[in-house]
C-alpha cells in the first residue's frame, strides 16, 4: 500500500547545490517513486536490520548506486533498479520506494547539470526477505548498527537508512 511520505529533514542552502537550492529527505513505509529521478539507491538489510551493505567508493562507503543519465539521455528507474537488483542480489528482485532525497533548485548554475526545479534520488529496498546474503554478488560491506552513525552520517541517504534501521525488530 502506497504511504504518504514524510519530511525528515531539510538543508536549506545546500552547499552542493546551486546558490538557494534545498536538500529535502523523504521517507515512508512504502513511497510513489518521484519524478524526475536521476540516480537510484539499493538499501539491503540484514540480520533482523542491523547491517546494511555499503560499497567503498572514494567519497567512503555508499549505498550500492546507479546514475540514471548517460549518453543516450536519461534511464527509466525500473532499468536502473533492475541493474542494481541484478548486479547485487543475481536476478531482478522486487523492490519497494522506502524514500528519497529531492534536490530544490529555482536556477541550474554551470556545474549542475540536473533537472529543476526538482531533481530526486530514490532508494529503494526489497520488498521479501533475500535468503542468500552470504551470496551477494556485488562487493562491499555489511556496517552494524552501532558503527553506521560514524561513518555514513554524511550521506544523503543517511536519514532514510536510520528510520529503516529503526523501524526493524530486533
């Protein structure tokens, strides 16, 4: 069932973005997919969410990602999230919006180079329990709970990670 999403957090002048741009965080149970999105996230929990994978990129760890545009103009969210699904999990998986962060920006300066006024990076997690984490394709780490606040607290993403976290048993 498609749920309302909420506001969990808002950067007003966000200094990656154009001069007034604001940052928002999103999240819900179950979200409509934004539009326009122009990168796609994969949250994979396990244990009960107390671990999520994370790859290493040269910015530290990250959500397994994919940027939508390219070459030949920009990918369907379903092309990008079943590469991802297929890339880290072996096959295309249902999945479910759990939230997105929207970038809101009157006016593209030179170096951006997104749609405005609304710009949105979803993430989205599966929506039935993956019996075979210790076979997960793609390389990264599993970060418990405990150590996740220290090193992901910078992302984007972070906000929406830590409701999922906390909604979880366990």
């Amino acid at each position: 069932m498609i749920d309302s999403p909420r506001l969990i957090q808002s950067t007003p002048n966000a200094s990656w973005l154009p001069e007034g741009g604001t940052a928002e965080v999103w999240a819900g149970a179950e979200l409509e997919v934004p539009e326009p999105a122009v990168i796609v996230r994969l949250l994979l929990l396990r244990e009960g969410g107390q671990e999520l994978f994370c790859v290493r990129t040269e910015k530290g760890f990250d959500l397994p990602t994919l940027f939508l545009g390219g070459d030949g103009g920009w990918r369907s969210v379903a092309y990008g999230i079943g590469e991802l699904t297929t890339r880290y999990l072996g096959h295309i998986a249902p999945v479910k919006c759990v939230g997105f962060v929207r970038n809101v920006v009157r006016e593209a300066d030179a170096a951006y180079r997104l749609p405005v006024p609304f710009a949105h990076v979803p993430v989205f997690t599966p929506t039935e329990p993956y019996a075979g984490w210790a076979d997960l394709k793609g390389e990264g780490v599993w970060i418990g709970v405990a150590d996740a606040p220290v090193l992901l607290s910078q992302r984007h993403w972070w906000p929406i990670a830590r409701v999922r976290l906390a909604s979880r048993p366990g």
